[in-house]
C-alpha cells in the first residue's frame, strides 16, 4: 500500500509540472504575435525595388516581404515582439527612400 502511494504521488507531481509548463507556454503565445504594415515607397526603378528586396528580410523580426513597384507599397509581415512599424520605417528611410504608412 506505501509503494502505491508513492507511485501516485509521483504521479500527480509529473502532472503538475507539465500543467503548469503548458500553461505558461500557452500564456506566451502572444508574445510572438504576428503583424503586417503597409507603407507607400517612393521608387523610381526596379533597381530600388531591389535594394528593398535584398536589404528589409534581414531586418530582424521581419517574416514577410512584398515590393509592388507599380502600386509604389511594400508590404511587411514581422513579429511584434522583435520590431515595430516605426523600426522598419527607418530601416527603409535608410536606404534613401521617402516612406510613409499606407492607410486604407
């Protein structure tokens, strides 16, 4: 009868610890959000369109990359705990491009 007792005792503590782990991992679910923006990019050449294209992905948090040089947007899908619109509007103004957000 001890021996069953100690068998599930150590039962119910391995329970609870992965319980408890599941739980907190659920709760930092949101913490690795995922967001899109969209900003207006004043390009004159595909050549700029590129310079998006082979420099934005390296940007850290950045997931998603689309360069629509005739509708003058770039659309960006990062990750909200590891950047921010306002990060990535500099990182396009540092490549000498006049940026905006584009809003719907």
């Amino acid at each position: 009868m001890n021996k069953l007792f100690k068998i599930l005792k150590s039962t119910l503590l391995v329970l609870s610890i992965v319980l408890c782990s599941t739980l907190s991992y659920a709760g930092n679910k949101d913490a690795k959000k995922v967001e899109t923006v969209v900003f207006k990019v004043e390009m004159d050449c595909m050549g700029c369109a590129g310079k998006i294209e082979k420099n934005i992905p390296f940007e850290k948090g950045v997931k998603k990359l689309n360069v629509d040089f005739k509708a003058q947007k770039v659309t960006i899908t990062y990750k909200a705990d590891k950047t921010s619109k306002e990060n990535l509007k500099k990182a396009l103004e540092k490549l000498k491009f006049k940026v905006e957000e584009f809003k719907a």
